[in-house]
C-alpha cells in the first residue's frame, strides 16, 4: 500500500513542471515588427507605432525585425532616423537586420546605423518569435 | 493514511483549474484583420474576407482593427461602406479604430461611421487580441 | 481503501492526455506565408525567403497560401515560376490557392499550375493555421 502511495506521489511529481506552464506569467508584452519596405513614411509609423506601445506598457519589448527593402531603415548614410532609433534603443527596443538580404542588396555593417544588430535569416526571426510567444505586426500599408 | 490520501487528493484537485486550460474548448475561430491602408479596393476586399469567413464559421468572431491611414474606411463623409459595415456589425463584427491615429490624421468620432468603436492604441489591440489566441490577418495587397 | 486509490489513479490516468498536449514536442518549424499581391517581385522574395528557410530548417513545413491578387502567382499562362514552385513542391512546400477569389478572379484550376492545391477559403485556411500553432508572414512590401 506504502508502495502504491509512493508510486503515486512521485507520478504525481512528474506533473509539476508540466503544469506550471500551463499558469499564465505575470504579462509581459513581446511584440516583433516586420519591415519589408523602403517607403520612408513606413519607417515613421513604426518609430511612432513603437514609441506609443512603451507609453502604454513602458516595459514591452519590442523588436523591429527588417528584411528585404525594409532593411534601408537602418541604413546609415543620410540616415534621418538616427536619432529615433538611439531613443529608441536606450529604451530597449531591438532592431534586427536580415543578413540574407543585406547580402543581396550588397551592403555590410560599415553601411548599416550602428544601432542595429543582425540575424542571418530575417523570415526566420520571425517565425521563432512567433513560437516563443511574440505578437506579430507588419508595417506598412 | 487517510491524512496522505487526502494531502493527495487536495494536491489533485489543485490540478484541475490548470488542466481545464489545456483542454481544447469546442472551437470558435476569432480573428483579428489589421488594416493600414488607404487603398477602397483593399477595403472591399476586408468586407468580402469577413463575409467569407462568416459563411463558413457563422459564429466567428471577428474585429477589423483600422490604424494609420486604415482608418480612413470608417469616415462618414462620402462613405460608400457605411451599408455593408453595419450588415456585419449586426452578425457581431466589431470595426475598431485607433483613437492615437485618430489625432494625427485631426479627426473626431463626429467624422467617422456611427458602427465604429475606438481603442486608444491600435497595434497594443493587435498585440493583446494575438496573446489572446486571436489569428492576425493583415489587410492589404 | 482499495476502491479510493484506484479512483485516484483513474481520476490521474485522465489527465495524461491533457499533460502530454502541454509538453513541448521536438521543435518543428511550421510557417503560413500569406500572398495577397501580384507585384512579381513579391513572387520571386517568397520563393527566395522559403528557400531561406529551409537551407537553416531543411525539415520546416511551409505553406504559401495565395488570396485575393496573390492567386496569380501560380497562374499557368506564361509562368516564370513553374521550376522554382516546383523545386520547393519536391521539398513538402504546399502552395495552396483560395478558391473564392479564383471565382472572383474567373480563373478554374485548368488555369492555374499543375503544383497548386486549393483551400476554398483563404482567410479561414490562415485562421486554421495559426490555430494549429504556425507561424504567420504576410508576405510582400
């Protein structure tokens, strides 16, 4: 009988882990944003988009995931958004850039705002984002 | 003995609430169009999308959260949508607009269709709606 | 004392299926890409971005499900894309067709690429997806 309890218990046991996924976290809000254009009101918006989210949930995190055209955001010659993207930054919003399409449009870092980090594969950035329990945006129109 | 059956059983019964979570409820689709676009073919086009869905799952619930230049959809002046919004907002759907969008394009609820509901921050809608299981569509071509 | 324990492990053997379901299985990738234009550039960014994806995930599954313009894609007529769809259809990529706005569009599957499949309604077969837990990118600028 002691036997058949102690079998139960450690059974038992193994739930816990299990089940502690299932309660929900204290919320904390994750949001990628997916960039794919060079329309410059875009890049706009999304600097207007994220500040509005953190001053509603200042402690959001955010990613600005750009690929495709969407990468010329953080390009740093002439760049007019340095200055939104450092403010930005120092508020812990992300901004990612596809490696896989930098390749393609010929760039390299030495081209790209120092405020951006990379990931090689831009789409899948996204995905694992998305199975981790990120909201998912596309920017633009 | 009976204490740890019933130390057990108490410890059981505490699973429950969780497991109930894990346990898929009969299915109701929920979806979250995003629209961002001043473009009336894309705006067609959103109200056949509803349409269809709702022709396949009569109890969807559905929302078309405008933002941007989206919201222009849901201006009274001139409108030629107000007929087939208010159909679908007698089936349930909610049309959405983002009261932060609202002051930058200087338009007050008197400009917009009597159907429309208001939310302060358009993409923090989209972001609460996914993390609460709601599917994200975006609109658009 | 007997009939209570095996109450207690009935009562537990019920709740295996609904831990297993909260256990996360070995990571497989699986992505809806969502077509909705027909700006050939688009076309030929999803064909590179799913190639993208398989070269990290060789094993993802992927869907590009096309809607609204985006059925043009896999129009038979003068295709430039036959080969590359094809390629990816020999990788398990699933290239699926909203039969909605193939009517809208008058188009039949005689039409269409011999490498298409068909859902009847797009929107819903995006629902469907994100509710089976893949990720979602809208594809295009």
């Amino acid at each position: 009988m002691k036997n058949t309890l102690f079998t139960l218990l450690c059974l038992f046991s193994l739930t816990a882990p299990a089940l502690a996924q299932t309660q929900p976290a204290a919320k904390e809000h994750r949001v990628v944003f997916h960039l794919a254009t060079d329309d410059t009101l875009v890049y706009q918006m999304v600097i207007r988009q994220v500040n509005n989210i953190l001053n509603v949930w200042p402690t959001a995190k955010i990613e600005v995931l750009a690929n495709s055209l969407g990468i010329s955001m953080f390009r740093r010659e002439g760049s007019k958004l340095e200055k939104p993207v450092q403010a930005l930054t120092e508020k812990g919003v992300i901004f990612a850039v596809c490696q896989n399409s930098m390749r393609a449009m010929k760039l390299t870092k030495d081209d790209m705002l120092k405020q951006a980090t990379y990931v090689p594969v831009g789409v899948a950035e996204l995905v694992m984002k998305q199975e981790d329990g990120w909201s998912y945006i596309k920017a633009g129109f």
